[in-house]
C-alpha cells in the first residue's frame, strides 16, 4: 500500500521542484536536472483520488498500473479545460533522474502548448473532453510494468462546441516502477509532431517567454514570402492546389469531426461513428411522385423518408428546400438481413435543416444505395409491403408515357425500347425499364462520398442510324428459373450505324430481356437486358 510516509515525501519532492523551478538555471547547475517550466499549481483533488486507488486493496495491480496512467492524461486534460497549468509531478518516479527528465519535458511542453494557445486565442481551449483510453499491452514483472496505450478522447473546443474531435491519437509508452505500493511513471515515449518538433532538453520557459515574439517575426516574415510566391500566377496556382489537397486529406484522413447531435442520435441506436465522409447541400426534390422515364432521385428520396420515419424522422414536409447532408462511416456492419451486403461497415446520413436534425438513416453506398433504418429496420418490415406494393403510391399513373406503356404486351415494350434508342428517345427507352431496375443507377460506380450519382450514365447513340429487332422469342423453358410473374425473351437485333470513316455498317447482337408487372396499373416492364440466359 503507499503509506502516509511515502505521500509526505511526494509532497516534499514537488515542494522542492516548484523552489527550485523559480531560482536561476545557474543556481542549480550542479543539480543536473532540467530547470521545471512554468508556475503549476498541484491538483490536490486528483491527487487524493489516485492514492485512494493506490491504497485501495480491492484493487489490482494491473488497475493501480492503469489508474497512474488514466490520471496523467486527465490531469492535461484538466489543465487544458482550465487554463492553468496543473501539476503531475507527483505521478512520476522523482527520486530517478531519467524519470524526473521525462516529467520536465512533459510538463514544459504542456506549458509551451497552453502559453501557445492562450496567445493565439483562448476559444480554442477545451470545453468538455470524454476520456476513453485504449490500452494494449498491460505487463508485470514485479516492481516494473509496461504498458501501450492510446488516450482516446472526445473533444470539443470552445470555438466551435456543436463540433467534436475524437482523434488521431498517438500510442504512448510507459514504463512504470512500484515504490512503497504506488505505481509511479518511469519512462513516456510516444511518436507524435509535438513531441518531435520539441526535443528533450529544450529550455521551455525561453521558448514560452519568446513566444510572442518569435510568433509575430515569423508570420511577418513568411507572409512577405507567401505575398512574393503569389504575385507568379502559375507559383499561385499549385499553391492553391497544394493547400486544397492538404486540407482534403487532413478532412478525410486526420481530423475526425462531427456533429454532437449526429453522435447522440446514432449512439441511441447502438451505431458508433468511425469518421465523417462528407458534408454538402442538396435541394430536396418538390414531391416523391415519380413520372415515366425520369431519374429516381425521387424514389431515392421516397424510399430513405420511410426508413427515416421508423424512428419518428418524416422529412417529407421538408421537401422543396435546401437540407444539409452529412455522411458518416460507422463502426458497425449492416445487419445480416442486408446479405449479401452483410458484415460491410455501415454508413450513416444525418439530414439537418437550419441546424436541427430532420432525418436519419443507414447507407451501403456504392453499388447498392437503400439499406435500413437506424433501428435496424428494412422496407418491409416498416411498411409491411414489399419492393412492388409499396412503389405504386409514388409513380404517376397520369403521366401521358406511364399510360402509352401500361397498355403495352411484353412485346410491344421491347419493341418501344429499341425503337426509342433507334430515335434517340433516352427518355422513353428509360421508362421501359421497372422503377426498380433504374435505381441501380443511382449508385453503380458512384463516388462513395456522395449519396447517389446525379445522372443516368451517358449513351452514346451519336453515330447509330437504326435498331432492327431480326428475331424476338420467348423463352417459356425458362418460368421455373426465374422470379414467379417474370418472363424472358431472347431478343436479336441489327445495329446499323457509322463508323469512324463515315461508312455505314452492320452489327448483329443477341440480348436475354427479362419482364414483370412491378405494379398492376404500371403494365410489363423490363427489369433488365443481360448477354446470357
């Protein structure tokens, strides 16, 4: 246990080094210690609580190794939250030289980094800070320890408090030594910028006095340098690019920042945010009502707003105006009904409007876009019909294509389609195809930073002068293969067009088209075209 002895002789170690920071660097030369940075005021609160554990035998070795390290970090915390430089000397073994320089340097560059931020702006100061450590390896052999170990932490700044910041974060390395009971650190080691830019030994009080000056020669002196760059417009220029592609990478690779609501919302679902993909507008269609050979995009909408209103989000009387989208990779796979998409990181969508969150859901992303509520909730199971009944209440059975088409055989449809593309007619041949066949444009080859590609893809019908249908057979061998109210035909065309040269030419391909009834109003659709049966 650590006695009462050992917490007087802490106490008279920290005693000493605050005498000995305030007194000249050649007064105590011959001590052969580095002079202590800044005047820290010791938390005696935290200090009593972490020799209550240390003396607590409930309590095991490994916990008492942990809580030394825990309080190290919320001691900085603490100071950051504060203000004011608070003291953690009494965690280190101070009776050891090497010990007693690895807690200089680590109190003279907290010193450094507060005097730092303090000048530049005191907003940028904590707020509140959720400490979370990772601890990898935990080992004992006897009187010493190791132990690897991230400090996790969500943050957030006082300039910016709706935001929060949970890492990169650095593993550190401790060594640690049993002194009368307490575990003390012996050794930190960590790999991170700050501690690289600043090496042990360096003078933190002349670096924390200077501060200010140094600061403003510097930015007079590099911004006569940046003014004299940017008067050549070609330096200019890969200036601006360079600085646009740091700031791409420190937003999608370093900083992981998000929303505090965002992180409520989907914490109350059990979904836990990995990093932020992207935050963009995007104007809501004006209605979910989809007309004959348009892109989905309303479908799209219409589909996730059912999804949304599974935990009570229905954005719909939102539409016509302008949302905010936030996209987030989660830590959490897609539930197991979602196969074969099951065990792929999820993505959620946060929709906000003027800062409130007016709809939720979860995302696939590329490929294959509609995924399931927040509660883990598919199509069906919310609306109680499937793909088929629930698209008849968003297509518009008035429209003068929707009513030409419903009226056609399957035949007659295949035809409509090639005569469509022999015309140029991109938006006919499109309403020959199911709703839900034209929402697999919606993601196939999309950029994942986004929520759905913006167009159908490009068709080049350019140098085509005509689409002959040779041949057209059903394929009734094939009922039992396929989905019940499916049918396939297989479909030979000659292509007619112009090549390169401006000569005419011939080209004879073989399709297998697929029909169904996706609704009873909506007539044969085609729910795709493949080379093979």
């Amino acid at each position: 246990m650590c006695n009462s002895r050992f917490a007087i002789r802490i106490f008279l170690i920290l005693f000493i080094g605050i005498l000995l920071s305030t007194l000249p660097v050649s007064a105590i030369a011959q001590t052969k210690q580095t002079q202590l940075a800044g005047a820290a005021i010791f938390p005696g609160e935290k200090f009593e609580e972490w020799l209550k554990t240390q003396n607590d035998s409930a309590t095991g070795e490994r916990g008492k190794i942990i809580n030394t390290v825990n309080t190290f970090f919320i001691i900085k915390y603490e100071s950051w939250l504060k203000e004011k430089l608070l003291d953690f000397g009494f965690l280190f073994n101070q009776t050891d030289s090497a010990a007693f320089e690895d807690y200089a340097y680590e109190r003279g560059l907290l010193h450094l980094m507060l005097t730092s931020w303090l000048y530049s702006n005191s907003k940028t100061l904590l707020n509140h800070y959720d400490y979370d450590p990772t601890f990898g390896e935990v080992s004992i052999s006897k009187n010493n320890a190791k132990v690897t170990m991230k400090p996790s932490t969500v943050v957030i700044f006082r300039d910016n408090p709706k935001n929060v910041y949970d890492g990169p974060w650095t593993e550190h390395a401790f060594e640690l030594v049993n002194q009368n009971g307490c575990w003390l650190i012996q050794s930190i080691r960590c790999d991170d910028p700050t501690h690289n830019i600043h090496p042990r030994g360096s003078d933190f009080n002349k670096l924390a006095a200077t501060l200010n000056k140094r600061t403003e020669a510097y930015s007079a002196k590099e911004k006569a340098r940046f003014a004299e760059l940017l008067s050549d417009p070609r330096v200019a220029s890969r200036v601006l690019q360079r600085l646009t592609g740091v700031a791409r990478y420190f937003s999608t690779n370093k900083c992981r920042t998000y929303e505090i609501e965002a992180k409520k919302l989907l914490n109350s679902f059990n979904w836990t945010i990995s990093s932020e993909i992207n935050s963009f507008a995007v104007k809501l269609p004006p209605n979910l009502i989809h007309d004959a050979g348009e892109y989905p995009t309303k479908i799209y909408w219409a589909y996730n707003n059912e999804l949304s209103k599974s935990i009570g989000l229905d954005f719909s009387k939102f539409l016509g105006t302008e949302v905010r989208i936030e996209i987030y990779y989660l830590n959490e796979p897609l539930p197991e009904f979602l196969k074969p998409q099951f065990g792929q990181k999820a993505r959620g969508v946060i929709i906000k409007s003027e800062g409130r969150i007016i709809g939720a859901y979860i995302h696939k992303g590329r490929h294959s876009s509609f995924a399931c509520s927040l509660d883990r909730k598919g199509l069906k199971e919310i609306t109680n019909k499937d793909w088929d009944e629930w698209i008849d209440a968003y297509i518009n059975y008035d429209n003068p294509i929707e009513i030409m088409l419903s009226k056609m055989s399957t035949e007659e449809v295949i035809s409509a389609y090639y005569g469509a593309l022999s015309r140029k007619d991109i938006k006919l041949s499109r309403a020959c195809f199911t709703r839900k066949e034209l929402c697999s444009d919606l993601s196939t080859s999309m950029d994942n930073s986004y929520l759905y590609n913006e167009n159908f893809p490009d068709v080049n019908l350019e140098n085509v002068n005509n689409i002959i249908i040779v041949s057209l057979k059903e394929l009734k061998h094939l009922a039992k293969i396929n989905q019940p109210g499916e049918v396939e035909y297989e479909v030979k065309i000659e292509t007619y067009f112009t090549d390169n040269l401006m000569v005419l030419k011939k080209r004879e391909t073989t399709g297998y088209v697929i029909l169904k009834r996706e609704t009873a109003r909506g007539g044969w659709r085609m729910g795709g075209i493949g080379t093979g049966p």
